[in-house]
C-alpha cells in the first residue's frame, strides 16, 4: 500500500538527504530553513549518521565539507543571510571538488530582510555568490513531492560529479505541506562516489579523467593526498603556473559540460503551440501553471517552462520551448534576476520581466495581467 | 702522636657537599670536648650544594685562639674526596701530616670540558701513588669501596674515621662512643664495623696505598656511548637563518660564501643534535653511530 | 602522560613530502621547527600516516599541511577547526590535527577555537603565534605585542593583545599547553601529550617571524628572537617563584590545563547506539 503522508517541503527535503544516503549533516538554526536541521537531528542517529549544530553558518558548512573529505555524504541547509556566509566555503567546496549538498530556503532579502516572508532573491547569488569562476549546480523543486526528488538528485549529482549541488526553494514550498507518496519517491538505486581504489604510487587526486571527475581519495585508504582551496595541478599541490592554472580551472567547469545530459531537468508544458511562454521557477512557477490555465481558456495560447535545474541554465531545452513564441514572461520573487538570463539567451525574442519583492507571491490572476499586457 | 709542646692540634677535613664533611668534624670535635679539651671547628658549607667543595677546620688542644689553620700546620688531612685532597694538600704540615684520603672520585659538573659524547672529564691526574711519594706519612684507600663491602656507601667516613683514629690520641671505645650517638641507630653495627676496618687498614704503616682503588665515575664512557658523528647538510633546502651557527654549543658550523651552512670544524663537532633540532628547514641530519669497543 | 611506543629514531624525511621540498618559510621561520616538533610527536605516538589528518586555514601556518605525509587539507581563513570537527565526528579513526596561526584561530577563527574547546572533540590544535599576519605582509594581529610596529599599526600597537592559552582554558579545552621553538624537545613532549590526551587539546606554539616581524621591531635575526623568546618564558618549574626584577619571565610554558571532560565523538556515539536500541 502506498505510503501517503502529509510533509513540509523542508521536511522533505531532510527525509530525502536520508534516502539518499547522507549520514552527516552540519548546520546552524535560521529562518525559514531550521525545520530541516530539526529532521536531521530527529532521523540522522536512528540510521547511526552524525548531526551537529554548529556555531554559525560559516562552521556549518565547514564542518559539512570535512566530513565530506573523510568519504561521507554529507548536507547542510539554511536561508539568506545565512547563504551569504555559506559562501566562502561554498567556492572552497567547488574548487577543491568536495560533494556536498546545500538546502537554500530563500527569504526576504537583503540582510535580515523579512525573515518568515519569501523570496527567490538568491537566484544570482546561487550560481555567482562566491568569488571567482566556478562550477556549481543548482536545483530548483517547486512541489513538496519535488523537494524530496530533487534533494534526491541533488546528492546523486554531488557525488557523481564532485561539485557542489544548491537546492534552492523559496519559503512558500519549504513551509509547505502536501500529501506525498514516499514509497513511489524512494530512490531505486544510491548514487557514490567514486573512490580511488589504484596504487597509491603515483596517484593524482586531480588527475584528468575521461570523464573529468577524478576518483576520490579516502582518507586512510593509503594516497595521503593533499586537498587545498588555492588553484591545484592534478597533483593535488597549488601551482600559479598560467596555462596550467587555467587547465585547472577549466576542467572543473567543462565537466558540468561533458554532463549536461545527467544535469538538466526541465518540466515544458503546453509549449508546442505556445504564442506565450512563462518561464519561472519554485512557487511562481505554480502560479504560472495555473496562469497558462486560464490563459488557454480564454484562448491564449500560453505554455510553461519550468527548470528544475536552474544552473547551469538549460539554454537548448529554452529554446526549444520559446521556438514558436511570440513573447516570453518571466514571472519571479526579485527585481529581475533570472529574465537577465532569459533575455541573454533569447536575443531575438521579446522577453518581458514580472518582479515583485513585497514579501508576497507572484498569484496567477498577476501573471495572467502581465501577460495581456505583453502581447497588447 | 705526641702531643704538640707549641698550641692546638689542627685536623682538617674536606670533601664535596652532601658527603659527610660536616658530620665528621662534629664527631671529632664532640670527641675532643670530651676530652676537656677547648675545641674550634671552623667551616665553610652551603655555597656549593650537593656536589661543590667543603671544609671544616677542627682545632683542639688546652686553649685555642684562632679558628682557622694556617696553611702547613695542618697535623691531619682528613679527605672524602680525592681532588678535593689535592686541593687542600698544601695545608697539610711537610714534615709532621698525615694524609688521608678516599680515592673516590667525584667529578663536578664544570670539570666536563670536553664535551664530545663519552669523553673523559678534566679530572687530577695524579695517581694515589704518585701523591704518596710526596707526603710524610698517609693512607690513600677506597674507604668507599670499603663501605660498600659492608653494605652501606654511607659509612665510607667512619672508615676513614677508624684511619684517623690512629693518628689521635684518643681510646677506641671513646671514638665509638661519640660515632654511636652520630648515626642513626639502625646502621650502628656496620659503623662500628667501618670503623675497625678502617683503623686496621691504617695501621700497617706509616704510608699505604690501595694499589686497585679505581676511582668512580670518572669516565665519560660510563654515562654515554662513545659515537661517530656524521653531520649532513641538504644545501638546496638550506636558505642560511643562521640559527644553526648562533646555537650551536661548539660553534662548528658557519655559513659559506654562498649564505648556505657548513660544517668547518668537524673535530669539535659532538653530535648533540642542536643544530638538527632547530633547523627550521629540515636541512641538517645528524647521525650518530655507536663505536664498538673492542673487547678486552 | 604517554611515553613514547615508536622506538625508532625519528626521521623527519619519513614523514614530509621531499618533492615539496625546500618549503616557501622564510629563513629563520620558527613554523619549521615547530613543524619537525609536532612531526617528532607523531612519530614516537607510533601514529600510522595514513591515518593523519593534518588540516589547517590560510597564512603561513596554513602552508605547513602541504609538507606533511599525511591525508592533508589546506582549508580556508580562520576554519579549519571546522573543517577539523566534521572530519573528527566522520571519521573517529583518523587522528586529526589542526595547524593554525594566531590569526587564523584568534581574529578570523575566534569563535571556532571556543567552541571547539567547549565541545572537546578529540583532535590536536597547534597554533602558531608569531605575533603578525606574515603572508600578507606583516599586519597587527591580536596577539602583537603593546608598541609593536606592524603595517597597520605604524605608530606602534595600541590594542591589547589575546592570551590564546587562557582564552582556551575558560573555554573548557580538555589539554592546554604553551612552548617556545627553542624548547624543541619540550615543544615535542608537549606536542605528544596533546595529541595523546583524548579531548580537544591546545598548543600555542611561540614562534618568530624574523623577516617581517622582527626587522620591523628591530628584534635580531631568528636566533636573537628565539632566545629572547625563551628568556621570557616562565616554565613549570618556575610558576612559583618570585619575579626577577627586569626579568618577567611572564610567560607561562609546559602544560597549563588539562582535564577529564567526556570526549564529544564518544558522547555522541553513545547517544546514537542508546536510539539504536545498541548497548547500555
């Protein structure tokens, strides 16, 4: 029989890291994100995983990456100002390709902001918010259902692929509670990384794979590896050499290319014959699905575009969808964030903005009004 | 001995702190007092702790004005410790001392000049025999050793005690008296019986010398193994700090012409390690190799 | 008190990465030396490489990592007892010591450092106090002695300075202690005492910046300082002694707290088998 329950989206995301394997979380309390702290250290000791409070946001996401350099699966979550502070270690993470996985649950920003109102103002700071050129994945559940899914494959990426994956929900769907069918949700098979298993004489923790993510080396397995933030030839040791610098760099980039196919996900609904496309993204995109519902039954043809990974932004899955529209609407909790990306990408096309930062979400009686205006 | 027409009787006793110098003068003295005699006993202890020079002038005849003896007037050199003898000897009188002394040997800390592991300490030279030759009349004997036989180090100075009874003019029963109430009482019985040791050894003669008394703890080998010292220096790693030059206790390494360092005075060099120790660059191996004695 | 279980004479070529060598320290860097101390430490514990978790932040003491022939982390500024925390907690086989500066773990890091001594998780701090921020170029730092001149403070320093030690003690680390380079075989004891003792242990390791530091204070070259350092220095043997005029000998060396607080790890995994159903 199927197991329906009632869950909270952040809830959710919490019992999906534990599907997934994770045994190590890391975390600090904030608004509205510390319902998912409260279900890691509710279910982390019953599967004999370890969970610890830490002393801030910053030490959080340390402690999460240490253990994730001693070979386990590890998360963290957290919102706004506490995103900011993730940062730093964030890049860290990314540079020296550790796994782990971070819960964003966006609030009203910035600095304190509105604390228990939401937002999608972390879009940017998701893909650019620490410092440098970086790889990193960020992943964008919009149901209850999809909180779980996606942290789900939010581990399964991490480790695959050795950069660090952002789920990214905004307040609405983190406090939300829906009825969900965990049996049909449970993961059918557990992602890992890979570990080094070769002769450790020679060995290079950065070495360039054919698919280019090195095996792990697990700390006691005998490589006695060095792990540093500062740019790092497949040795494992900093070099500022320029051309070897750059391959460096490069390569942690140009694998999220080479695994494209693994990363994208998108839900397109409607958009075949679509003079209208909204693309949008978490709660706006729901307003948008209802939007493109009472579009089409006052006979506008209207569709959806809905990523589910945000970054890397599905660039051909976009223009696949919009390749018939007329206009694209790109309704979001900020001031226009994720339309500079749209706008970029569909040059030719007239892409046209719905922000709204009041602390409310975007409804669809809005975006349908923003629609008639764009195609006036 | 006859007593002296001319003023006191003068014993002088030396020896190193935490011997007994103290403890025998009292002995004598108390002996003396019982005698009626007015006694003077003098010393110098304290400064030196365990280990540095002491001496105790003891004076004593039917009246006494100073408390020191003049040099060459002493009547007995009574020694705990063979340098310390050599050190006093010239108090002794030429033609009327006695010499008596322990051929234990205490090297002080300050006598290890030469500071190569296992090396010997500057220590006297002259062999008991040697010294002999040149005194009136006197007794070189391991009353350690003595001691030791009789199952306790401590006595070592009743021994020499019993040695000086001999040349004083006092009974048998009236120095075992006094050692009697000195000692604590369970040793009693070896005192007494240090104390016949050391009177018969004394009494074969004018002069004797313990021909097999060795000495103890004198040489170096007996503490430390004696190495070979190879000193390495890894010169790419070197960036010449100088720290190895300023802290090494030899002063045997320098830097080149190039600022990197150098052994130049292998010979001084002991193999203590400091400069390896302290190399913040890993540059400098020490590697000490254990000489094998040849077996005897 | 662990004695020694490593008969073997220690070697540091065994346990540092000879194609890293020579390390970037400047000449007469006192991080070297304590370095070969806390290596010397490992050794005569008998700990198996492998099982070495060295982690440390950003500076000069953060590069020393690179050189060790272990599982070696160089993590970010101020964090890496954080880092250090999640390693320990996921990995209670490995042995993990942190090697940090006096600004990495008292400015930057601060509040790690107290918590890490609040939760007593076993691991090795060695921090190394040389008084400046050298990699950067020799700013004040929050242990940089009243008057000094450092880049940031160039009529002389007006803050007053960090008692690491202390501040460790009151925060409840399970093993505190202070050396000075000079004292290398008791910098080594130390050493192995902290990392043998179980609980959060805390070593302030005096040190001296001789190029940045010191030219700017006119404090000699390395030996200079590191003699002065130990002139200053109070051992045990001294604490009850009464001060020397112009001889303060005002800092405390030797172990200066150690107790028998639960270790964290061990706690938490009690807690979990006791949910578990497993054990008491």
């Amino acid at each position: 029989m199927a197991k329906r329950i009632n869950l909270q989206g952040n809830q959710a995301c919490a019992l999906g890291a534990i599907a997934a394997g994770c045994t190590f979380y890391a975390g600090y309390p904030i608004t509205p994100s510390s319902e998912v702290a409260e279900a890691m250290a509710r279910e982390l000791p019953k599967i004999g995983g370890t969970f610890i409070q830490m002393e801030d946001e910053i030490a959080s996401m340390g402690a999460a990456i240490g253990a994730s350099m001693g070979g386990l699966k590890v998360m963290t979550a957290t919102s706004g100002p506490g995103f900011s502070l993730k940062q730093e270690n964030l890049g860290y993470a990314s540079g020296a390709e550790i796994p782990c996985v971070i819960i964003n649950v966006m609030r009203g920003g910035p600095s304190t902001g509105m604390p228990t109102r939401p937002a999608q103002g972390d879009i940017m700071q998701a893909r650019w918010g620490t410092h440098g050129d970086h790889a990193i994945i960020v992943l964008t559940p919009a149901s209850v259902a999809e909180c779980y899914s996606e942290t789900v494959r939010a581990f399964e990426l991490t480790e695959r692929l050795r950069v660090p994956v952002v789920v990214l929900i905004d307040e609405v769907i983190g406090h939300l509670v829906e009825t969900v069918d965990l049996d049909a949700l449970k993961p059918s098979r557990l992602v890992t990384r890979k570990f080094a298993d070769g002769p450790a004489e020679g060995f290079e923790p950065y070495a360039v794979t054919d698919d280019m993510v090195p095996p792990f080396p697990r700390p006691g397995d005998g490589y006695r590896s060095h792990t540093t933030g500062l740019t790092h030839l497949p040795s494992g040791f900093p070099t500022q050499n320029p051309s070897k610098a750059e391959a460096a760099l490069v390569r942690t980039t140009d694998k999220l290319d080479l695994h494209a196919d693994l990363i994208e996900a998108v839900e397109v609904a409607e958009c075949d014959d679509a003079d209208v496309v909204i693309a949008s993204v978490g709660i706006s995109a729901r307003a948008g699905q209802a939007a493109v519902a009472d579009l089409r039954s006052k006979g506008v043809k209207a569709g959806l575009f809905r990523p589910k990974t945000l970054w890397p932004f599905p660039e051909a899955a976009l223009k696949a969808a919009t390749k018939g529209a007329k206009a694209v609407v790109v309704p979001e909790m900020n001031q226009g964030q994720m339309v500079l990306e749209v706008e970029r990408l569909l040059k030719n096309k007239s892409v046209h903005g719905l922000g709204k930062i009041d602390g409310e979400a975007i409804t669809p009686a809005e975006i349908v009004t923003r629609v008639t205006e764009v195609l006036a | 001995m006859a007593e002296k027409k001319n003023g006191p009787t003068n014993v002088l006793i030396v020896g190193v702190g935490g011997q007994g110098v103290i403890m025998v003068s009292k002995v004598l003295a108390m002996l003396c007092q019982n005698h009626g005699y007015e006694v003077k006993q003098s010393e110098v202890h304290g400064m030196a702790k365990r280990g540095g020079g002491v001496f105790s002038h003891v004076r004593f005849g039917s009246s006494v004005w100073s408390p020191t003896i003049p040099v060459g007037e002493a009547d007995v050199l009574v020694a705990l410790e063979w340098a310390e003898a050599l050190r006093w000897i010239n108090y002794m009188n030429p033609q009327t001392g006695t010499f008596i002394a322990d051929t234990q040997k205490i090297v002080p800390p300050f006598a290890c000049r030469v500071r190569d592991r296992g090396a010997d300490a500057m220590y006297s030279e002259e062999t008991p025999a040697e010294i002999m030759e040149n005194v009136r009349a006197g007794y070189a004997m391991d009353a350690t050793s003595i001691a030791e036989d009789l199952g306790n180090l401590k006595a070592a100075n009743t021994v020499l005690l019993g040695a000086l009874s001999n040349s004083l003019e006092f009974s048998v029963d009236a120095w075992l008296e006094v050692i009697r109430s000195f000692v604590p009482p369970k040793s009693i019985d070896i005192n007494m019986e240090a104390f016949a040791k050391g009177r018969e050894w004394a009494q074969a003669g004018p002069k004797r010398v313990d021909e097999n008394a060795k000495g103890r703890g004198v040489s170096g080998r007996d503490l430390h193994k004696q190495v070979e010292t190879k000193l390495e220096i890894t010169e790419e790693w070197c960036k010449g700090c100088d720290i190895c030059v300023k802290m090494c206790p030899e002063r045997c390494l320098r830097l080149n012409d190039q600022l990197i360092s150098e052994l130049h005075k292998p010979d001084a060099c002991t193999g203590c390690r400091m400069c390896e120790w302290l190399c913040p660059d890993f540059a400098i191996k020490i590697t000490n190799t254990p000489i094998m004695e040849p077996a005897e | 008190m662990k004695d020694s279980v490593n008969e073997a004479e220690f070697q540091i070529n065994d346990y540092i990465r000879l194609d890293q060598m020579p390390h970037f320290l400047c000449p007469g860097c006192g991080h070297g030396i304590a370095l070969r101390a806390l290596l010397w430490a490992v050794h005569e514990l008998g700990i198996d490489k492998d099982k070495l978790a060295v982690v440390s932040g950003i500076g000069c003491s953060g590069r020393l990592s690179a050189y060790v022939d272990a599982n070696s982390f160089h993590t970010t500024h101020g964090r890496p007892l954080a880092f250090a925390t999640g390693l320990a907690l996921a990995r209670p086989d490995l042995h993990v010591i942190v090697i940090t500066g006096d600004g990495d773990s008292l400015a930057i890091g601060g509040n790690h450092l107290i918590h890490a001594c609040r939760r007593n998780l076993n691991m090795t701090c060695m921090m190394l106090n040389n008084e400046i921020y050298g990699m950067t170029g020799g700013q004040v730092s929050p242990t940089t002695t009243s008057n000094r001149y450092t880049t940031t403070t160039p009529a002389g320093n007006t803050e007053p300075v960090f008692d690491a030690c202390a501040l460790a003690t009151a925060a409840g680390a399970g093993f505190v202690g202070r050396e000075v380079t000079m004292q290398v075989t008791g910098l080594k004891n130390l050493l192995r005492d902290a990392i043998a003792h179980d609980g959060f242990s805390f070593v302030e390791v005096i040190s001296d910046c001789t190029e940045i530091y010191g030219r700017k204070n006119d404090l000699g070259v390395s030996p200079e300082m590191m003699l002065s350092q130990k002139a200053g220095m109070r051992p045990e043997a001294y604490r009850n002694t009464v001060d020397v005029p112009f001889k303060p000998n005002a800092l405390e060396c030797g172990m200066l707290a150690k107790n028998d607080r639960p270790e964290y790890g061990a706690t938490y995994r009690a807690m979990v088998d006791r949910i578990r159903g497993k054990g008491a």
